[in-house]
C-alpha cells in the first residue's frame, strides 16, 4: 500500500467525477489503489480545476526552480512535499525523484546532483513510448498515462514558480 495513501484519498474526497477508463491504471495494484491512481491522473487532467487550486497547500520556495537546470535531489525534495500533501501519488512522485538515474557498477546512484533537464527527459520518455505504442506493445500505455500526469504537475509547478509570493516575514523595522 502506498504510504500516502489516506493523504491522497482525504485530499480528493470533494473530487468527483465520472471514472474516465483512460485513466485506469494496469499495474496490478489492489483495486481500491488503482481507483485512487485513476482518479489522481484523472484530476491532474481535469483543466476546470486550476494549477493554483491543484497546489493548495504547497508551500515550498521553488522561485529558483528550473525544469531544464535541476537536479535528482531538487526533485526529490519536491516529490515529497507533493507526497506527503497528498496531492500526487507515489507513481506520479517517481517520475520527478527517479529522473535520468544512473547507478555505479554497486548499485549506488552516482549523479544525485548532476544537472537534470527534466523536460528533455520528459521529451525522451514520451518519444519512446510512442514508437512502442506504433510497434504494439500496449503496455506501456499506462506509462505513458503516467508521465502525461507528471508533466502536468511540472506544468503546475512551473507556473507556481514564476508566481510572486507575498513575503511570509514581517518587517519589524519599520
């Protein structure tokens, strides 16, 4: 069980709309999961709902976020303030912390901070499912499902970064 699950599932309880069985997830998950995940992409989806309405509650300083000059733990960071807000899951979360890995011959990550363009990786990852989708391998139309969700989050959280937030300090020296 995801561990955000009850975080996921609190925060979209208002959310309600009719299941779009192109959001349903095929990853063998127990069904309550897998209605959950459907309806997290299915909400990411949703543009009646705005970015800053989707972020509520997000509260982390992202001004110096750049998708095109990050890195893993940057995205990390951001994955688990999301996680733990319960406004992605944990399939969504892995598309931003698990970003471009590379692993030494130990199996230790060796570029946590190695600079990431997150939306070339993106850019990658969607050409390569869609050549497998022509060659018929269906399966990775979930991925695909799945990655569509993240780049709409990225989208939401680019456009909270370029958004001027009042400071949160009081100016005692006046």
């Amino acid at each position: 069980m995801w561990e955000n699950f009850d975080a996921v599932r609190e925060r979209l309880s208002n959310y309600s709309s009719y299941p779009d069985a192109k959001y349903k997830t095929v990853r063998g998950l127990p069904p309550q999961e897998q209605n959950l995940e459907q309806k997290v992409r299915q909400y990411w989806a949703d543009k009646s709902i705005s970015n800053a309405e989707k972020l509520k509650g997000f509260d982390l300083d992202l001004s110096n976020f750049d998708p095109r000059n990050t890195n893993n733990m940057e995205l990390r960071k951001i994955s688990n303030a999301l996680d733990d807000l319960g406004i992605i899951d944990r399939s969504t979360g892995g598309w931003f912390g698990g970003s471009d890995l590379e692993f030494n011959s130990l199996g230790n990550e060796i570029n946590k901070y190695k600079k990431v363009d997150l939306i070339d990786y993106f850019d990658g990852c969607l050409e390569y499912y869609k050549l497998k989708l022509s060659s018929g391998y269906s399966i990775v139309k979930d991925s695909q499902t799945g990655l569509y969700t993240a780049l709409s989050v990225l989208q939401a959280l680019t456009e909270y970064a370029q958004t001027s937030r009042a400071n949160s300090l009081i100016n005692t020296s006046a």
